[in-house]
C-alpha cells in the first residue's frame, strides 16, 4: 500500500447561508424559494481552478482575481463543483419555462398522488400587461385600472369555479390524474431543484433579463440576490460584472461604432443599410429590425449618437 499521506478534508460551509436553511423568500401572491442544501463555495471554485486539494490562497484577493479570470474568459467547469438544492412553489405556466433549463435535477409535486395545492397565482387590477406590439411573446405597459378590476374579478370567479370543480370531483372518487385536468394554469406547483453553480448563473442571466417575463424575473432576482450572493460572493461580483451587467457586440456592431467614433459616419451608415438595418416604409419611418434595435440600445448606453436617429 501506499504511504502517502493526505491531509484531511472538512467540509466547506458558508455561515452566511446556513443562516438561511430551510428559509422561505416569498415570491407573487403565494410563491417562494428556500435553500434545503448545498455543496461547495467561491473556495471550491478555486479549488478546483487550481486543481488543489488545500484552501487555495489565504489571500481573498488572488482568489477574486481568479474567479473573475474565470468568469471573465467563460471557463465553466470550476463553477460546475457547487451544487445548491432548492425547494420552490410556483405556478404552473411559470414553470414552464423554468422546466425549459434542462440542466437540473428536478423533482416535482405530483397531482397524480397528492391532491393539488390549494393556492393560485393571483393579479392585482394594476398589474394586467399590455401585449408588445414590436415582439410577440412580450408585454409592454399595463391595462388602465378600471379594465384591471374587470379581469381580476373575472380571475377570482374562475379560480373559484375551477377548484370547486375540482374538489367535487376529489369528493365523488374521481381519479386525482383525472379530476385535476381543468385546473388553470395559475395553480401553484411545488419541486426541489438541484443545480450546479455554472448552470444557475446561466439560467439568471437569461431570467434576470429585463425582457424575461415579469413572474420568472422575480423568482429568479430573489435566487441571485437573496441566495447566490450570500453562497458564493465573489462569484456573483463576476456575475454581475461580467454577465448581468456587460454588453456583447457583434463585429458588426464594433464595426459600426468604430466608424461613428472616428466621425466617418458615410461608412457606419453604409454598413447599417448593408446589413438591413436602415429600411423604410412607405411613411419613411424605419421598418422594426430587431438586430437594429438592440444596437442602439447598447449604444445609448455608450451615449453614441447614430446617424440615422440624428
């Protein structure tokens, strides 16, 4: 055998975490989020960069500075070692698209054995969106309150309708897989949730999007700022540095503002009517380009005045 000696290996934990095992964050009307378990941290991160047995540097400045080395470059798999478990209660059409991040272990509240949570998600009269004219799975603006009072009345009534229904056939001995068909889709689920740290941070980057739908954002702001940030606190700097608060440009976006830049704007303009960006109708206004759009909002970030809005 062997004489090699190893030193021993205790387990990493976070003190500021543990604080909060088994605590619910409340999310909507009757939604929350709750840390069951977890495994690793920013030192486990490190640890695994430097393919370490040890706690890596005893300086936390080294240590950041990797992790945003890491994160910076996109260099995945150091951040595949922490793992969190989380236990979530949401509404179904919510966790629809949350199902969609095929990168988690996932286990969910079955109406098939159990009878269905007795909660739905409910809207105030102020927060019924207006469909977005310019994209077609979003919402822009909100309907006036006299219209909100309408349809939240109308919500209640059919929750009230549809889970009475329900209850009626759990009473006469219909099969829950059955009698649970006509629940809508505001019927809060519940499922535990385990992902490592690299797929977390993927799936709030999209989530935590401004454009994500509103229900989804919110879940996903109390996991970054409530959890993540308190798991793994440099890890979530880079985050917000690097991913939630960076902008990625195209070379033709670089292109374009490099021209604009220099004051050539003969070629930028040239450039942008090239890739489509600059067509018209009848009224000469722009046609929508949603690749233009977003160019420019990312240059009004910059304070860069386009031509073409001059």
């Amino acid at each position: 055998m062997s004489n090699q000696k190893f030193e021993k290996i205790e387990a990493i934990k976070v003190t500021e975490l543990d604080k909060i095992l088994g605590k619910p964050f409340p999310v909507l009307n009757d939604g929350f989020v709750r840390v069951i378990d977890y495994m690793g941290t920013d030192e486990s991160i490190v640890q695994a960069a430097r393919v370490s047995y040890g706690k890596g540097t005893k300086q936390v400045q080294q240590d950041r500075g990797l992790i945003r080395y890491l994160m910076r470059h996109r260099h995945t798999t150091p951040f595949e070692m922490c793992e969190i478990k989380l236990h979530l209660r949401v509404p179904m059409d919510c966790w629809r698209q949350w199902i969609r991040h095929r990168t988690a272990n996932i286990n969910e509240y079955s109406t098939r054995y159990s009878i269905a949570i007795d909660a739905a998600q409910t809207t105030a009269k102020n927060e019924w969106r207006i469909q977005s004219k310019s994209n077609k799975q979003g919402s822009e603006g909100f309907a006036d309150e006299k219209l909100g009072e309408e349809l939240t009345l109308e919500e209640l009534k059919l929750h009230d309708l549809s889970r009475n229904i329900y209850n009626k056939r759990i009473d006469l001995g219909i099969a829950r897989e059955q009698a649970r068909k006509d629940l809508p889709l505001a019927t809060y689920t519940e499922a535990y949730w385990k992902i490592d740290l690299h797929n977390l941070l993927h799936f709030l980057e999209l989530r935590m999007d401004k454009h994500a739908q509103y229900e989804i954002r919110k879940y996903s702001e109390t996991i970054g700022y409530e959890i993540v940030k308190r798991w793994a606190p440099l890890a979530w700097e880079a985050f917000e540095d690097y991913r939630l608060g960076s902008r990625e440009f195209s070379k033709l976006e670089l292109d374009v503002l490099s021209s604009i830049i220099k004051n050539d704007t003969e070629t930028g303009l040239k450039l942008a009517e090239r890739a489509g960006w600059l067509e018209t109708r009848k009224d000469g206004s722009l046609k929508q380009n949603l690749e233009r759009i977003e160019f420019e909002e990312k240059a009004y970030r910059l304070s860069v005045k386009l031509p073409w809005r001059v």
